[in-house]
C-alpha cells in the first residue's frame, strides 16, 4: 500500500529533474490502474514498444493541468514503464517482502537496501520504504552545496569519473551544461546514482541462529541486585558453548574480564560505535585485532561475571557514548 492518505507521498514532489513534477503527477496518478497503463501504452512513441519500456518523455509534457486530483500515486506498473526517475513512500503491507517489491517498482533488493540504508533483516507491516524504479542508490542530498562533481568522486569508487558524471546527467535530466559548468543540487534532491550499491555495514544479531530475547533493553527488575535498574544491552540465553560473532566489522579494543560483564569483548567500529558481549565462557580474540561481521569468532557463550545462566549479553553504544535498543539497530548502522 502507498502511504498517500498519511501526506508521506507529497515529498515526491519536491522533485528534482528527473522526476515527474507535480501536475503531470496528479494528471498521471489521476488515471490510475489499469486505465493509467492503457494511457500509457497509447503514448508510446513511434518505434518504441512497451515492452522495452519504451515511452516518449515527450508524451507527459503533452498534458495541461486539466485534470481532476486523484490518488496521488500511479500503480507500480507506472514505475517500471516510465523511463523518467520515479520515488515514493511505500508502507509495507502483509504478504509484501522487499523482494517483492523490488520486482513490482522495477528495482532490485540491493537498490531498496542502499536507498533506505537498511539491510530489511527484519521488516514489519507499516514500515515505511522509499521506493524507486532504476538500478542504483537514490541518494538524498542533505547538505547545502553538494555539487555533482562531489556526489560523483564520493560515489564513483573503481568508474571512470568523466563517464560516470555523464550517466547520472543523463539518468536524472540535468541541463547537458552540467558536465561543463558544474551544478549544485539543492538539499532535498533526490539522485538517482545508477548501478551504485551501498555497503551498508549494518549490524546483525551475533549468532549464526537465534532464539529469543530474555530480557530486553530499558529499565528492568535486576534479578541479582534485587532493585529495578537500567538494563543497557539485551540478554540472549544460548547454550554454553554457542560461539559469538561480530555484530558488524570492526576492530577489538576490549578483551578481557570487566566487572559484572565477567569475559567481555568490545569491537569498536570505523563510525565510532561500539558492541559490547558480556559474560563469556571463553574468548578467542585480543584487543587490536580486526574482526568481520559473522565471520569471526569472538568467544563462546557463557555466564561469567553477574549473570544467572548462560547468555549473552550484547550491547551497541553510539559514538556519542549512549547505549541504544540493540534490536532497532539490526540491519540498520
Ligand atoms: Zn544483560
């Protein structure tokens, strides 16, 4: 379901080039479903199938305002058969995958991860997901004077630049001057970067396989200090044993034995962050080694320090020093 009654989807109208503006939006959206595609194949122009998402720019600009307001988004169909950029809002609804998704926009999975700095290790019903048709990262400018010469030298790791700053022009129908004089996107831009994926460094549950949680991040009823205290990190029981892998890539700066966490491990992160597993039986990393995302073992699950059976306690902590719900950060940095 697109998010339109939620005024989510209007944001797609602070458009860059590339996308559809807001009147040829409405005329578009105006027509909806299945009427939208019949419209949409009697536009194609001359030479151009349908099939081959063949359909003439020219043929939007042919539209005067005249038309009544209607939903306000066009079918998935619409984003696979228009060749111009495309963006929405999408809540996930029941039966949905990002998979699916990815098909029905006319994207691909690592596309909608990249967009949405999110690896969807866990999706729920209403989350809400930028989607887009084309391959590539649909980067949100957040600075004030990005240009495109920097958006494409941060992004155009291992491409020719020249050929890659020519794409994006094309891709998202900035003026050909562009490429001479340079141009500087306003902040709220959308850009399609085509064919760039994000590795998004993401944070994973530190297991291979996975259970439950025993007791949750926040404030809890200790069950050895008797008293109700602020639990930083949530406890997966596992039997002893279980190995324990990196949350995310990093590098060691702990290891060792640390008060109530008993044997700790702590890998610092290149953003800064940390994750934190306390109460260990064994640990097979020293500090300063460098450690990757479930494939390094750290240690073997245990109950050593203030702990009443075997778990692991497992923490994130920001940069900034605070720790954070370990689970809203899965899949996500
Ligand atoms: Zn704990």
């Amino acid at each position: 379901m697109m998010d339109v009654r939620k005024g989510k989807f209007p944001d797609s109208s602070r458009v860059f080039p590339g996308t559809i503006s807001g009147v040829r939006w409405k005329l578009l959206a105006g027509l909806g479903g299945l009427l939208c595609m019949a419209v949409l194949s009697s536009a194609v122009a001359p030479g151009l199938s349908p099939a081959a998402g063949g359909i003439s720019p020219v043929y939007y600009s042919r539209f005067s305002v005249l038309t009544s307001p209607g939903p306000e988004t066009p079918s998935p169909e619409a984003f696979r058969l228009i060749p111009r950029l495309i963006h929405a809002n999408h809540k996930l609804t029941r039966g949905e995958t990002v998979r699916t998704l990815a098909s029905a926009y006319g994207t691909d999975v690592r596309s909608l991860q990249s967009t949405n700095a999110n690896d969807f290790v866990f999706m729920r019903y209403g989350l809400s997901i930028r989607v887009h048709n084309g391959i590539g990262l649909l980067y949100e400018v957040t600075g004030v004077n990005e240009t495109l010469n920097g958006i494409a030298s941060r992004y155009a790791v291992g491409r020719d630049l020249k050929a890659f700053k020519e794409e994006i022009v094309q891709e998202n129908e900035l003026p050909p001057s562009a490429l001479l004089t340079g141009y500087t996107f306003k902040k709220g831009d959308r850009v399609h970067l085509p064919g760039v994926y994000l590795d998004l460094d993401t944070y994973r549950l530190p297991f291979r396989s996975f259970s439950r949680i025993s007791s949750r991040f926040g404030m809890r009823y200790h069950p050895i200090l008797k008293r109700r205290i602020f639990h930083q990190g949530c406890d997966i029981p596992m039997p002893i044993g279980t190995p324990v892998y990196p949350s995310r890539s990093g590098r060691v700066v702990f290891s060792g034995w640390k008060g109530g966490y008993g044997n700790t491990v702590e890998v610092r992160h290149k953003d800064g962050s940390l994750c934190r597993y306390g109460h260990l039986s064994h640990i097979y990393v020293k500090a300063g080694q460098t450690v990757q995302r479930m494939k390094t073992r750290l240690g073997k699950v245990g109950s050593s320090g203030m702990s009443t059976g075997p778990h692991l306690h497992f923490e994130i902590i920001t940069p900034s020093g605070k720790a954070v719900n370990p689970l809203s950060k899965i899949g996500k940095r």
